[in-house]
C-alpha cells in the first residue's frame, strides 16, 4: 500500500510542477472546433476524446506493475492526448478473484494537456484496500482533474457491485452507480476492439504477437471471459448479447488447486512456475501409449493423452517399491522415478504446467464447440485468467485452430483483465464520442 500511497501523494507535487509550466489544473478551455470534432455532449455526461490514444510502453512515468500488499499497477496505461475535460468518475469491476480499477489522471510535469486511463487490480480479499485507494483518488487525484472531491462517481459492476454495496457506500460516501456485468464487458470489449490500437492480437510461437487491424464489422463474435469461472457470450450487435454456455473450471479452479498442490501464494506465482514446469512428468502422453505419433488421427506423440494420468500409476509403484523397503509409511511424500532414472518429488512446477494446460485445453474446446454451434468465426478470449500469459494464450489458440482446421480465430488483448471495468467507465460517455462513433447504438 505504500508504493500506491507515495504514487498519489506525487500528485501535489505535479500541480505545483503543472503549474509552473503554465499547464492548468482545473477545467481547461477547449476551442469550439475541437468541442464539435471530437465529443458531442449532453447534461451529466462527461466528455472522453480518444482521438489519437494509444497504449503507453516502457514509459518511466508509469508506475512499474510491482504487487504491494495486495494491489498490482498494471503499467500498459492508455495515453488520451487530446482529452482535455474533467473526468470525475472511476470504475471497478469486482469479482471473485480479482477488483479491477480503471481511472483517469493528468500528465505529470507535462506541457501536454491530455491525461491517462491507469489500470489496477487487488484481490478481492483485499476489497478495503481498494477502496482505500478509491479514497485517495477522491481526495488528491480528482484535483489534479479538475474536478471537487464530492463530484467523484463510482462506476461498479462484478458480482461484487452488489456484495459490497452498502460497504462502497459507507466507506467512500458518494454516488455508486451498479451497472451490468455482461453488458460492460461487450461495451468495454468493442471500445479495445474499434478505438485502441495494438490492442488486440492474435498468438503463435512464431508470431506472439500479431496485432490485429481494426474492423467496422466487428458482429457477429463469441466473447470467452475467463475468471474465476467461465462465460461465453454471443454478441450480435451493440446491446445484443446472449450468454450461450460457460464452465465452473476457470481460474479460481486452478488457484485453488494449486494452493493446495504447492507452496504457491498467489496466481502469478502460479503461473511463474508453470513456466519452469514439465507436463510430461505427470501427465499420460500419446507417446506414452503409441511409442510415437498417432499420425493417423493427427496426434502428435507429445499431446496429452490424460493430464495427471502418469501420478497415480507413478506413486504406486513407488509406494509398492517402498513397502517392500519398509520404507515408506502412511502420510509420507512418495518419490517416484524419473526419466533419467533418478528419484524425484512431483515437483511443483510440472503439476502447475498440467493443470495449467487441463483447464486451458477445457476452456478451448468447449470455446470451440459454441462457436461452431452458433457460427462464429471470431472468438475472442478475455479475463484476469490469461494475464498476458505465453502458455495459457499459446494452448488457447491451439486449439481452435486445431478444431477449426484453421478456419477460426482466437483474439487477445492486452489489457484482458479490464473489459468489465472499461465497459463501467465508458457507460458515462456521451453518444459518437469514439473516432468511429463505434458506441453510437450503445450508449443511446
């Protein structure tokens, strides 16, 4: 909490700073032209130009995504460079896992007038440090915007909208406005999609990261929101969406699993040893079976035949072998041989990696089998679940080629995590605010 809390108190220093260089801390004046160009506006609606916004990389100006008690920066910020109004709300989407901030900021030490959307996650354990920061927000942040700490809004969707309510209420004492969960993803979903370039990609191991170009016709698509659990949504238009399937078998899935299989304390430490992790030394391979490929019916001798199927057979023999030692008692760790022949725990790292590919492999086919069922082509994968993760995407997108035969695609984006609470934020916009008026059906 302290590297948030030194973040927000840099803010009386940028007005100082902002001030010197002539660059106004409270509303600033905008041409008529620019006005008409760029926003249309109506009562109570705050005006957004995204003209000209792109993703912010490598920037030394924004906080590096460094965990503090709970709370993650995510530091692939959004420049709005031409927006110049006050912004005087936030929104947080809160789930089971995760609560998900996104809120605007002035540029520091800039002559510049345009400002940022900054990204933020906590665990949802942690909710009261989230609305700490929200505080924080109201009280120095929203100065900076020109704005009065009572003007401030919260935009709130997730189950935790609900859950934690009255408790918003209370702690923050302002307006919170509860929106949909399924309508902001799809607003937040076509925002990336038809506004914000290099956001969303398509991934190979030759190709990480193929940016995709922006389409007017964007419908019909199947959005997969990986979180804790899974939803898969059609969406035929703007404000038309059906929720057509999902799975309990999501990230909370393998969170708790994990925290019951290894040492690990937090999801990316999860995914980190996944990373370093071998499948083959706990799952059941085609090549364990066959000897070589299954050319026949296109397996390869590496796929995965059964995940975990190798442990059960593996401790077994292992317990059997020790018995007959006397070595081995009820309660004891069983050690099992290795490939190389040696003797070795099943290493925390390999059963990450299976489990890992067993949820994603679940998630892929059944994405697959509902895009095929309504005929979809485009299938675009979101949710705090995927993280930017090489493995999970690279599994991801695998498998709807495989299935497909090629004639599908996955999609990612870069901030995947955040379409609930950029859906929130952008139910404040007023209509044709996009460069492509892409919100004008949404928002009327």
């Amino acid at each position: 909490m302290a590297l948030l809390l030194k973040e927000l108190g840099d803010v009386e220093s940028m007005l100082d700073r902002n001030r010197a260089l002539g660059v106004p801390t409270s509303h600033p004046v905008e041409s008529r032209s620019t006005t008409i160009d760029s926003t249309i506006t109506r009562p109570g609606a705050v005006r957004i130009n995204v003209q000209g916004a792109f993703i912010v990389d490598d920037d030394a100006t924004t906080p590096q995504p460094v965990e503090d008690a709970g709370a993650l920066h995510d530091s692939r910020d959004i420049r709005l460079p031409h927006h110049t109004a006050v912004v005087s709300h936030v929104a947080v989407d809160i789930g089971g896992s995760l609560a998900k901030l996104v809120y605007f900021s002035r540029e520091s030490a800039s002559k510049e007038l345009g400002g940022r959307l900054n990204f933020l996650k906590f665990e949802t354990d942690n909710v009261e440090q989230c609305l700490d920061f929200i505080n924080q927000l109201k009280t120095k942040q929203q100065r900076l915007n020109g704005s009065r700490p009572g003007e401030l809004c919260v935009m709130a969707t997730g189950g935790g909208a609900y859950k934690y309510y009255d408790r918003m209420k209370e702690v923050l004492g302002v307006e919170v406005l509860r929106e949909d969960e399924m309508e902001c993803l799809i607003i937040g979903l076509d925002f990336f999609i038809t506004e914000i370039p290099n956001e969303v990609f398509t991934y190979r191991d030759n190709d990480p990261m193929h940016f995709a170009e922006a389409r007017a016709d964007i419908y019909p698509y199947l959005l997969v929101n990986i979180g804790s659990g899974v939803s898969m949504i059609k969406v035929s238009g703007p404000k038309q969406y059906q929720r057509i399937g999902g799975t309990s078998l999501g990230g909370g899935t393998l969170w708790g699993l994990l925290s019951l299989l290894t040492g690990a304390r937090t999801f990316d430490e999860m995914l980190a040893m996944a990373e370093k992790g071998d499948n083959a030394a706990v799952d059941m391979l085609v090549g364990d079976i066959y000897g070589t490929d299954y050319g026949k019916i296109g397996l390869k001798s590496s796929t995965i035949a059964s995940s975990f199927g190798k442990v059960f057979k593996m401790k077994r023999q292992a317990e059997s072998d020790a018995e007959d030692g006397g070595g081995l008692v009820n309660g004891d760790r069983a050690q099992v041989d290795g490939a190389a022949g040696g003797k070795h725990n099943f290493a925390p790292e390999d059963m990450s990696r299976s489990l890992l590919y067993a949820i994603s492999n679940n998630i892929g086919q059944i994405a697959y089998l509902q895009s095929e069922k309504h005929n979809l082509e485009h299938i675009y994968f979101g949710g705090s679940f995927i993280r930017g993760h090489r493995q999970t995407m690279n599994t991801l997108a695998y498998a709807i080629r495989f299935w497909s035969e090629g004639e599908k695609k996955a999609y990612f984006l870069r901030h995947e995590g955040y379409l609930g609470a950029v859906g929130a934020f952008l139910k404040r916009q007023p209509r044709n605010w996009g460069r492509r008026n892409s919100f004008e059906e949404i928002m009327s």
